[in-house]
C-alpha cells in the first residue's frame, strides 16, 4: 500500500495569512486520525516563530505615560506592535529603530528594520501623531515557541524598556478531517482512508513549509524514541527530575498539613515554606525555633506521618 501526499489548493489572504489544503491518501483503516491528530499538535506547538518581546519609548518610563501628539495610550502602542507579523533569517536577538515626525499615520513599514528580519504586514496600524511631535521608539525581535507572557513591567538588562506579551505561533488554526474508501464489492469494508488537513499561518511561513516542518519534528521524536536516544532538553529535564523525585513531598506548600495557627505561623516566621524546608530541620532544631514548644513539634511530627508517611528521627 503506498501513501501519498499532495496540496490542493494554497493561497494569501487580503491580511497576510496564508491557507494551505492537504490531502494524504493511502492510509490504513484508523490511521488517518491518528496521524492527523499528531500533525495538528505539532503544528500547533513546536513551531517557532520571531515577535517584538520589547520597546524603549523615548521619554517614557513606564506603562501609564502619555506621548505628546500622539493619539494612542501606552497600552495601545503595545497592542498593536503585538499584531505585527515578521519573518527572520536568523535566531538572533535584534533590534529595529522608529524615528518618525507627525502629522503622520504609524504603520509597520515605519520601523527600520535589520537585514535579516522582514515585515508580512506592512501597512499593520500602530499609532497616529495628530501635531509635529516626535515618536521615537527602539524595538526588540526574538525568536521562540509558544506564548511568552512579560513577567514584569521593566526587563532587567535596562529600565527603560517595556516588556511585551510575545506570540511566536506562525500557525493560526488546524482543521482536519478523515474520509473512507470503501471496497467496491463491499460498501461497508474500508480499504483505506484519506486525511484531509486545513492549515492557516500568520503569513510568516507557507503552509507547505509549515507541514514540511512538522513532520520533521515528528519524525525526529519517532526516531529518538526508536533509538532510545532523545535531545539534550530531554536528558537535562530528566536529570533535574531525578534530583527532584528522590522526595517527591519537598515542593508540598506547608499550608497543606493544615497545621494550628500557633505551629503555622512559627514556621512561617523561620521561612519555612515547603515540606522541602521542613525537612531540613531536626526535631531538636525546630524546638528550639521561638515560641515553638514540644506540643507544636509533635502536631508537626504527628501530620507528616498521618498525610505524607514522613516519620522525622
């Protein structure tokens, strides 16, 4: 039985999004799903893609300022750089520069960008000066997977940068649906079915090269799974869970032995957190944390081996 893939139809969207409609014949009865269903996830999750993760605003400190001249808040600016899609050459960190003199209406395009990144969407909005006021802006590109949340207001290398909630998915949706081929003789014996797989993107990859890509993937986990040799995050992620599992209890908030308020809060008071804490102290170590008497350290004692089977010598 041979299978066979083939794109049916590929096209670009008025706003720079590309769809791409696939076909797999050939496969056997209760693969097309299963296949199907590991192109999707991988589609979904392992491409990488490049975003703005940060933006210094000449004479902005943070969040809540206001630009003379220019319409739009902080937080607005924000979101609209979000919405701009790129591609780059490289998985570099890089930075692009916007220096621009109102009147005037802030696209994409207006950002001067380094040779190894391009803009899908050039005409994308991002902010209007309504007088002749400046609007200066360094931005910041990175490479990653996923979504990337701003942990914090400012990034540490420098104050004056904002940070931005970063999308790096290239793939916006992935539909698919399996048809059978019945045997002509038998209209209820399925010989084969067909898959037939929906594929949108930001633009900032085709969905030929985005199915090409994903299928790579998926055939370099089989192959490490077959070969009993996975990739160097694996290894280092199994090494930390070996450290990690030895106690499986130490990450345990204290708060889940539901201890007196006199036992809680004299732990809390000695920065003792998790069960991981706890355990670092003798019992003739915790009794002589203040206020803590032989009556809290055997309620301590006494929960750990009821909950968790922890018996402290």
């Amino acid at each position: 039985m041979i299978m066979y893939s083939k794109c049916l139809k590929s096209e670009t969207l008025e706003s720079g999004s590309m769809y791409g409609q696939f076909v797999v014949n050939g496969l056997k009865s209760g693969h097309g799903i299963s296949i199907g269903n590991l192109l999707r996830r991988v589609l979904l999750d392992d491409l990488g893609g490049t975003a703005i993760t940060a933006i210094r605003i000449a004479g902005v400190r943070d969040e809540f300022s206001l630009i003379t001249g220019v319409r739009e808040d902080i937080l607005e600016i924000l979101l609209n750089l979000k919405g701009i899609v790129f591609t780059n050459s490289t998985k570099d960190m890089s930075f692009g520069r916007l220096k621009i003199k109102g009147p005037a209406v802030v696209t994409a395009n207006s950002i001067e960008l380094p040779s190894n990144i391009n803009v899908i969407n050039p005409n994308h909005y991002i902010a209007t000066i309504s007088d002749s006021s400046f609007l200066e802006m360094e931005v910041k590109f990175e490479h990653g997977f996923g979504y990337r949340l701003a942990t914090q207001t400012f990034s540490e290398e420098s104050d004056d940068f904002l940070e931005v909630d970063a999308i790096f998915l290239p793939i916006e949706k992935v539909d698919f649906k399996v048809e059978d081929i019945y045997d002509e003789q038998d209209s209820k014996k399925v010989i084969t079915q067909r898959l037939f797989l929906d594929v949108w993107t930001n633009g900032s990859i085709s969905p030929e090269n985005a199915l090409d890509a994903a299928v790579e993937s998926a055939l370099e986990l089989l192959n490490s799974v077959l070969k009993n040799k996975f990739p160097k995050e694996l290894e280092m992620s199994d090494n930390n869970n070996s450290l990690t599992t030895i106690n499986p209890h130490i990450n345990i908030a204290i708060e889940e032995l539901q201890l007196s308020v006199r036992a809680y809060n004299c732990l809390k008071r000695a920065q003792i957190h998790t069960i991981g804490d706890l355990l670092e102290y003798s019992p003739e170590k915790l009794q002589e944390l203040k206020n803590f008497g032989r009556k809290s350290a055997d309620e301590v004692f006494t929960t750990l081996k009821n909950k968790l089977g922890i018996i402290l010598k």
